[in-house]
C-alpha cells in the first residue's frame, strides 16, 4: 500500500513538472490552509484547478481579445474534486468549451453575475449621497446625463476587469472628450469613480478605482462674463432672437441670477405674485436648500410677458418656460447669443457688486450660495422680504440701464 502510494506521488510529481493537473496531481495536492490557491494547467489553457480549505474545484478559464482590446474573463465551473468528478472528465469538457469558444458560441455566464457599472446604476441612482441625504431630481438627471455618455462595451464590463486593466477606461475618457468634450469626460469620470465607490461598499472588489491612471483636466473657463459697456450688444441680440419665450429665459436669466436647472424648471403655481417671490422648490443642493427668489417689477413683467407667449405657443403649459422637449420645458438657453447661463448669473454679480453697491453677503442670499458661517445659513431670502427687495430692485434697474444704454 505504501508503495503505490509512493508510486503514485511519484507521479504527481513529474506530471506536476510538466504542467499537467492529473488525477494523481489533485489527489496529492493538499488542502489550502489560508488563502485559496489557484493551479493553471500550462498544456490546456484554461483548464484551473482551485484548490481550498474544503474542496477542490475545476473550471475553465480563460482571457479573449477582439481587435487588441481585453474582453471580459469567461469562467466555467466544471465540477468538484469530492463528488467524483475527475481530472480527465474536466480536460475533457475544457476541450469542448475551448471548442465553443474559438467558435464564438461561449457563454459568459460569470459576467452575468459579476457587478456591473449597468447592474450598479440603479441602485446608485436613488441611493442617498455618502452625507446620508437624498439626491435631488436635478443631481439624478446630471448623474444620467453622465451615466448615458459610457459606451455599452464599458457599462457591461465587470467592474473587477475594469480596475485590473486601467487602459479601458483611458480609451473610454479619450473617446469621450472626442465626442463631447473635455468637461462632459471629467463628469463622467468622476460618476464611474463615485459608482465603483459605492459597488464596493463589502470590499470585495479590488482597492482603488476604473479611473485610477485617468487625468482629469479641468478646461478653460471660456464663458465669457459681461461688464457693463458690452450689455448693450448682448442685449440686441436677445432681442434678435425670434421665440419670444427664450428672448424672456436670457432675460430672467440676467435679472435673477438663477442656475440653469432652476431657470428651465420654473413651474406658474410656485409664483406668488403678492408676495413679490418665485419659490424655488428643488434648487442645487435638494429641496433642504429650497428658497423665495426675490422678484423685482422688471422681473414681473418679465414673468407677464412669457405667460402671454407661452399661452398662444404652448397652452394648457405647467412651465414658466415651456418648449418641444420630453420633458415640456426649455432644456438650455440659445447660445447664439454667445453668453451661457452661467456666465449670466456671474454678470448679475458683477453688476451688483461693482455698479450697484450690493454686500457679497446679500449677493450670495440673492444667488442662494452656502453662507459663509452659520448665521449666515439661519437666513431665508424672503424672511427678509423689505431689504432684499430693495437690493433686487436696485440691481435689475441698474442692469436694465446697462441693456438700454
């Protein structure tokens, strides 16, 4: 007995050297201890003996290419080692899936089940930001903005080969700033980084991120911010454009300072035309950072003269600013102005701060910024209805002079 056990280690031993996992291989391969070891076959590639503290397990992988480029792993379990599947039924099964794959017909089942940036998103969407709060609806439609920019190829890679082989996202980041440009690729670079974040939450993908050797670079701000002497241009330019509810977006735009999200999405029943305030309900930062947009006469009648436009183009119309979008509201102002939104509430700033007289702290209330300390934060623009008022009327008469001049 002794002897052909010996005789059979023996064996082992030389199939071992030549690469080849025998049955007598596996019989003498003792159990992991720790951590799980792996035994590649070197004759049939993709033949992998795991071996653990319990079991040892066939399967077949392997690694395929297609135009240069790394595809998702293919594993195959085969069988277990315990339940009386062999050595030689395992290289026999591997040979017919390597005939499968050479023809193409392969099935990868484990990229079914391996977590993907497309099995991710869903959950990532509505899950609450690493502060513990609720995404806005404006934050969920720029993260889909962002989401919907990925190629197919990459939203359906595992994100275990996408953190091993960094090249393929520096393909998808280059493919993307080609398309779209260097700012929409940051974006989302940083969506696939904060994704793989929260798919990783059990730790058991890899340390690091996809984007890990991506440079994120941030563009030239090209926005241009208009002073005083260069309104008038811009403002027969407004007045040029022959839809008159974007001639009056460009114009609230300026008056108000407001974001572009909270521009397109103004809905009538949040006005309150008594109070002098528009409620902006869902603003940059959730509905915690909601607040009363401060509405001066040239504001009003503003307001009054794209309701007259959007009941003849658009009756029946819930939206300040409606238009022939999916959504039923205006999606950006018209560029051909050559001013963006942006760059119109930064000329609002300007203008209030320089021409105007206005307090950076009543500015950034107007503007609805963060406050700079927390008493600061413990003020509502329309508690202070009378003074912030007067400032709004202040700078919407200041800037209408500068249009007009």
């Amino acid at each position: 007995m002794i002897d052909i056990e010996k005789r059979l280690a023996r064996r082992a031993k030389k199939e071992a050297a030549k690469g080849l996992i025998s049955d007598e291989f596996v019989r003498a391969q003792p159990y992991a201890t720790g951590k799980e070891i792996i035994i590649r076959d070197d004759v049939l590639p993709g033949l992998t003996l795991r071996v653990g503290k319990k079991g040892k397990v066939f399967s077949y992988r392997i690694e395929q290419r297609k135009n240069g480029h790394r595809l998702p792993m293919i594993t195959k379990p085969l069988g277990k080692w315990e339940r009386g599947y062999t050595a030689t039924q395992a290289r026999k099964d591997a040979v017919a899936l390597s005939v499968e794959r050479d023809a193409g017909t392969i099935v990868n089942t484990s990229a079914r089940k391996a977590k993907t940036l497309a099995s991710v998103w869903p959950e990532f969407s509505v899950a609450p930001t690493t502060k513990g709060r609720k995404k806005a609806a404006n934050t969920i439609e720029e993260l889909r903005y962002s989401y919907k920019r990925l190629s197919p190829r990459v939203l359906h890679t595992p994100l275990r080969d996408l953190v091993n082989d960094q090249s393929i996202m520096q393909r998808e980041a280059a493919r993307i700033v080609g398309v779209h440009g260097q700012s929409a690729s940051n974006s989302t670079v940083r969506l696939v980084r904060l994704m793989y974040k929260f798919a990783n939450r059990d730790r058991k993908l890899p340390a690091g991120h996809p984007c890990e050797t991506v440079t994120v670079i941030d563009p030239e701000n090209k926005q241009p911010v208009l002073d005083w002497h260069e309104l008038p241009a811009w403002w027969r330019k407004v007045q040029a454009l022959k839809n008159p509810i974007h001639r009056e977006a460009h114009t609230l735009t300026l008056l108000s300072g407001l974001r572009r999200n909270d521009v397109r999405t103004m809905r009538w029943d949040k006005l309150d035309v008594k109070g002098r305030r528009f409620h902006i309900s869902e603003p940059k930062g959730g509905s915690r950072r909601a607040f009363d947009l401060i509405l001066s006469r040239p504001m009003l009648r503003c307001l009054w003269r794209v309701r007259r436009a959007g009941r003849v183009l658009y009756p029946g119309s819930p939206w300040v600013f409606p238009a022939d979008s999916a959504s039923g509201h205006l999606i950006r102002l018209n560029e051909r102005v050559g001013v963006r939104n942006h760059g119109l509430r930064r000329t609002y700033s300007g203008i209030a701060k320089n021409y105007v007289g206005i307090s950076d702290a009543d500015i950034g209330r107007l503007l609805n910024h963060g406050g700079a300390n927390v008493t600061q934060r413990y003020i509502r623009a329309s508690k202070m209805g009378p003074h912030f008022l007067q400032q709004q009327e202040a700078i919407s008469a200041a800037l209408i002079k500068a249009c007009v001049a």
